[in-house]
C-alpha cells in the first residue's frame, strides 16, 4: 500500500465529480488548443500564400482589397489595370519582373486566373519555395490550364482531361461554355495555400472566353482553330506581381507608381498589407485567444471548487490518515497530487481529443477553406500553456491543501462522521 | 515489502537514544519503559475548567493496561497527550525512548504512525474502502511498520483477520460498509496491528457493540497481541473487563 494507491481510491470513490471536472477541464484544454491551431493554420497559410513579390500593381485600391483579391481571390477588383500601364511600368528599369494576373472567371466553383508562364517562375510561396508541377507542365496552347492541387483532388481531374471555363465568378448551368474545352497541361504539387484552389489559364485564354461570350453565340469547336489564330492581346488584367532589381527601393518605386499620371494605380507591398490585415483581424484573434484562456480559468475554479466541497466530506478521512502517521505535509501532497493528476489527465484527454478530432478535421478545412492545419503533435507553446495549466492546478490546490494543513491540526483526531 | 529506509523513517530511527531499545528485548533489565509520562500538566486552555496533571505514569512492554474512568474525566485527553495530538503544557511523554512533542506536529505524527496503532470508538473505517485495504492502508504512512511484515503483505493481513475470526478468504475484498459494526471494529483492530506497532491505543473500542460482542472483540484483540512486544493501553469505564488486563489503572489514581 502506497500513498498513490490511497489517493487513487479516494479518487476512485468520488470518480463522478472526479471525472466531470477532468472532462470540463478537457474540454477547455481541447477548445483553447483548437483555437490556437486555427489561429496558427489560418496565419501561416495567409503569410505562406505570397513570397518572392515585392510589389502588388492595380487600379487605386485600397492596400486590403489589393492583398485580399490579388492574393487570396477574395472579393472582387473594382478597377482593372489598363494593358498599356503594365507594359509601361514593367519596361522601368527598376523592375526585374513582372506578371501580370486576370480573375473573374470561374470553373465550377473555383477560382480561374489568366497569367503567364512566368508566375511559375517568379511568384513563391511559404519559405520562398517555388511553385512545383506534380504532373505536366505550364502553359503552352491557347486552351491550356493548370491546376491547383485541391481543384484536381476534388473535381477528380487528371492530365489531359478536357474541361470547360465560364464567365463570370458563379458557376451556373446557362453561362458554360461546352465549346471551349480546356486541356489540363499540368498538375501543381499542394501548397496549403490559394493556389490550390485556383485553376491557371493563359491571359490571351481569358480574352478567348470573353471574346466568345461577348458574341453571344455558340462557338462550334472547329471555332477553337480560329481563337487560336485571332488577336487576343489583352486590354486589361486586374493586377500585376513585381519584384524589383533593389529591394531597397521598394517605398521610392511604390510612391511612383502611386502617383502614376497616366491612371491611378496602387502598388501595395505585400508585407505591409499584410501587417495591417493582422491588426485588424488581431483583434477578433486576441479576443478568442481571451475566451479560451478565461474557460481554462474557470475550469481550473471549478477543479478547486470541487476540491474543496469535498473536503468537509472529507475530514474523516484526513483524521484516519493522521491517526495512522500522515503529516500535515503529507496529506497536503496528496491533496496536490490529487489536483494534478486531475489537471494531468484533464490536459492529456483534451490533447487526445484535438490530436483525434484534428486528423479528421483537416482534410476538411484543407477542401473547404484551403487551410493546412499542421499535423504535429504538440508545439513548445503548447506545451508552455500545458504546463502552466498544471502549475496553476496546483498552485490552485495549495488553497484547500493550506486549509487541510490547519483542520487536521485543530481537528486532531477526534473523527467526525 | 521491503524497501530501503525511506527519509521519515531515518529521521525517526536517529532519534531513538541508545539506552531506549526499540527491539524491547524482553529480560533486558536497565531497559526503559514503553511509554513514560513524566510531570504532566495539560488544560484545554482559558474558557475550560478542566485539568489533567499526571506525575508520573509508564507502560512496560507487552503489557496490557486498562484505564478506567467516569465520563468526563479526561481519559481522550490523557490519550490524545500520549498520540501526540493534544499538546501538554508541562511535562515529558516518551514512546520507545523517544519524546513526543505536539508542538512538533510532523514529528509526532511521525512518531505515531511508525509506534502505536489507534482504535477509536467508532468510524475508525473509510466507507469506500474494503477490508483488505482498510487493513493495509496503515502501512501507508509508516515504512517500519511494513518493513516488519515478512513475506506478502496480503498474507499477513488474512493471518491477522483469522486471528481476529474473520473470515479472511470471504471478506478480504468486501467494501467494509457491509460488514457488522463488530466485525468492522475487528477490522479497525487488524489495521492497528498491522506492521506490529509496540503501543495499541484503543479509546474505548466497544462502546459500540452490544455486551455480547464487547467480550468477544476483547478476547479477539488481546489474543492477537503479540505478547513479546506489543503493548495494549485500553480505556473504558467498565469496570467489568478489568480481570483480562495485566493491569487496571484507575484515571484518579493517576491525575491524583
Ligand atoms: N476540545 C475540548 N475543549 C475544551 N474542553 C474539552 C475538549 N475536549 C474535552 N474537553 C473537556 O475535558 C474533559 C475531559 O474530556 P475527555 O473527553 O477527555 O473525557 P473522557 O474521560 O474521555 O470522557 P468519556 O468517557 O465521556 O469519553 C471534559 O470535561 C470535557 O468537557
Ligand atoms: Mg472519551
């Protein structure tokens, strides 16, 4: 017989208080780990979408709008960006490159941008890695298109299958354009970021829907041969991806574009919009992070609490233990030792359960929204929050065992019933 | 179970002086008393009326010593001094040649979980325990205690329900709630013999049984004892059980 032993039976003769307090403190461990993946996923995703571009290029828009329907094909551009001010800017000598973007249209859901072969090239993601082809290649025909990762995973398209894109950003019946059928050139290897979700045509491919919509009739599909052939050189594209000979000139080039006279153009620095996108969505952030910290808090009082109703219940038992040799100290420790394994298991069944519920969330939150929830299995962070769940348990359980300290001694061994 | 001395043991052991042998070896002559209680002084303090001063009073080893007392005369007192609970305001209590100081509440507590065994008058047991585990959980709290238990614990727990005429095969895993309040008192007494503890301290055990039960309990635990080294000090104000006692000591004659 040890002292784990007794505190284990004791436990065990209280298991249904026992067990809902491990299961109230679980589930707020659960509910704050939760919300600190998400919070975590939903960041780094949004920071990992766009690397290696020092400059955003579009009609004057707000530094947000820019980031958001550039970057994540959020919400729509009001303006586009005349053909004629890209040329012009990317023939700037300060300019290294420059793709051009053009959104707007649809394929059964997701998101079609026009560019050019040079986004594979130029436009990174996460750690600067580089967009990379699971199968295929990039955009050689007029009909070409290349697909994100979860726009082939989830339409269950493969190389060379033939699809069709639509005008417009709804996908209805009517505006499909069953004549111009698109060849998949090639695959993208996954990226947790809007990418994925995006399928990538030619600009002059954009021009060709247009062109056939704008005729309003059906174009047979030997009509695909004449596309091919016609002038399809765009007038407009929503914004344009730049990077820059000198990083360092950044601002200057931003303030010349900004105060372009030709037409208003807004040149947004990625790592600026991106700061003031945080600020903003900061604060909904801090106030979840606050809600999940203040369930925790209140968790851990409802432990105490429980702790504590029990201890007048308890005096019997404590006035064995000191009959048969147990110090204050002792019966203090256990008491502790009783609050932590409460905390202990409480943490561990929480972590389970966002550990499990994560392995089956994620493949949803990546169809969904995109979003890479990282499948680890716990971060130092964690930990650290873990950790101070259990020191402030058992500095909660110093209470009761202080109070136990002093009934025992004044008590002595007069058992009570 | 047998381990190596754990911190409280040491701490306790080292105390002991040379000449108070905890072994007790029988016919060793210069050997000190058991229990001493020298020039003791104790009163509950300001509001109470009630005094206790008592001399000088010793327990030799292996004896059985039955205190008797009206009601009210200060015999759970005396007891609590002797366990180091209540704390006396002059005067020496000395349990295997070791001093029991209240105002030191670990030491005595201690000094008590490794030497004497307690049975109280009632709700000696926990109501979520069963009887084997109501028996061991002493040894929780003293690591002398069960390094003198030779061989499996479990067996020396059924030894000393059989000798208490438990039936040990049948009970050991029963909650106790659902035993008799004799055999639950029986119970109390195997967990206060356990690891053989030189001092058992029962503060008038039987009061809850019927006169049947009373003089069945007391022949259990006095044969139980084990007469080389353990010693009974039992209160109680019936002056009927005086003869099974080596001695009967009278609470007047002592405080007088
Ligand atoms: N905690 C206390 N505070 C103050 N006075 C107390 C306290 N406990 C007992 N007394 C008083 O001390 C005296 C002795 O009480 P004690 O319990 O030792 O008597 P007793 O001989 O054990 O009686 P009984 O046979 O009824 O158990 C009584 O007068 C009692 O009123
Ligand atoms: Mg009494």
């Amino acid at each position: 017989m040890r002292l784990w032993a007794l505190i284990w039976q004791s436990l065990f003769s209280r298991r249904l208080s026992v067990v809902l307090t491990l299961v109230t403190l679980a589930l707020s461990v659960a509910l704050f780990l939760s919300v600190t993946r998400l919070q975590n996923a939903a960041r780094n995703s949004f920071e990992r979408s766009i690397a290696g571009v020092d400059l955003i290029v579009s009609a004057r828009a707000s530094d947000l709008q820019v980031l958001l329907y550039s970057v994540f094909r959020l919400g729509d551009p009001i303006n586009n960006l005349s053909w004629e001010s890209f040329e012009q800017w990317s023939a700037d000598p300060r300019i290294a490159w420059s793709v051009p973007i053009s959104l707007g249209d649809s394929h059964r859901g997701f998101r079609v941008m026009g560019t050019t072969n040079a986004y594979f090239d130029h436009v990174l993601y996460g750690n600067n890695q580089s967009l990379a082809f699971a199968s295929g290649k990039g955009l050689d025909d007029l009909f070409d298109v290349v697909l994100g990762a979860g726009v082939a995973q989830k339409l269950g398209y493969g190389l060379n299958d033939r699809l069709v894109v639509s005008h417009g950003t709804v996908s209805t019946g009517n505006s499909e354009h069953d004549d111009l059928p698109f060849r998949v050139s090639g695959i993208l290897e996954p990226t947790g970021t809007s990418i994925d979700q995006t399928l990538l045509v030619s600009l002059e491919a954009i021009e060709a829907i247009h062109l056939g919509w704008q005729t309003g009739r059906k174009l047979a599909s030997g009509n695909a041969d004449q596309l091919r052939q016609a002038e399809l050189q765009p007038t407009q594209i929503t914004a344009a991806f730049v990077g820059l000979n000198n990083r360092l000139r950044i601002f200057h080039v931003q303030r010349a574009v900004n105060s372009y006279d030709e037409e208003a153009l807004t040149a947004v620095v990625p790592g600026v919009a991106f700061a003031r996108l945080w600020s903003i969505v900061g604060v909904a952030e801090q106030a979840f992070r606050a809600i999940a910290v203040l369930i925790v808090v209140l968790s851990i009082l409802a432990m105490i609490t429980m702790i504590l109703t029990t201890l007048s219940e308890r005096r019997r038992e404590m006035a064995i233990y000191r009959s048969l040799g147990a110090t204050p100290l002792v019966i203090a420790m256990m008491l502790l030792s009783e609050a932590l394994v409460i905390a202990f298991g409480g943490c561990l069944t929480g972590w389970l359960f966002v550990q499990a519920t994560s392995r089956i969330g994620a493949s949803m939150l990546q169809e969904r929204l995109g979003l890479l929830l990282p499948q680890h299995w716990l971060t130092w962070g964690e930990l650290w929050v873990l950790l101070a769940i259990l020191a402030s348990a058992g500095a909660a359980a110093i209470i009761p065992a202080a109070l136990v300290y002093r009934s025992t001694l004044a008590d002595g061994l007069t058992v009570r019933s | 179970m047998i381990e190596p001395a754990s911190a409280e043991n040491i701490t306790t052991d080292s105390l002991a002086p040379s000449d108070g042998g905890q072994d007790g070896a029988p016919g060793d002559s210069s050997r000190a008393p058991l229990l001493e209680l020298t020039g003791l002084k104790f009163s509950y303090g300001a509001g109470s009326a009630f005094q206790l001063t008592v001399d000088h009073f010793a327990v030799e080893a292996g004896q059985t010593v039955l205190l008797l007392g009206e009601s009210g005369t200060g015999k759970s007192t005396l007891l609590n001094l002797i366990t180091g609970v209540a704390r006396q305001q002059a005067g020496e209590i000395k349990i295997v040649g070791q001093k029991m100081r209240a105002d030191k509440p670990a030491q005595a507590d201690r000094l008590r979980g490794q030497h004497i065994g307690l049975i109280y008058q009632s709700l000696n047991l926990l109501p979520y325990t069963s009887v084997k585990q109501a028996v061991v959980m002493a040894l929780a709290f003293s690591s002398l205690r069960r390094k003198r238990i030779r061989g499996p614990v479990d067996q020396e727990v059924k030894r000393l329900l059989n000798l208490l005429n438990l039936d040990a095969t049948a009970l050991f895993d029963r909650p106790v709630v659902a035993l008799s309040a004799g055999q639950q008192q029986r119970v109390a007494a195997a967990r206060a013999l356990i690891g053989r503890p030189e001092l058992i301290v029962a503060d008038e055990p039987t009061s809850a049984l019927d006169s049947k039960n009373q003089a069945r309990f007391l022949d259990l635990v006095l044969g139980s004892l084990d007469r080389s080294s353990q010693s009974l000090l039992m209160v109680s104000h019936d002056e009927r059980i005086a003869p099974l006692f080596d001695r009967v000591v009278r609470i007047e004659e002592l405080t007088a």
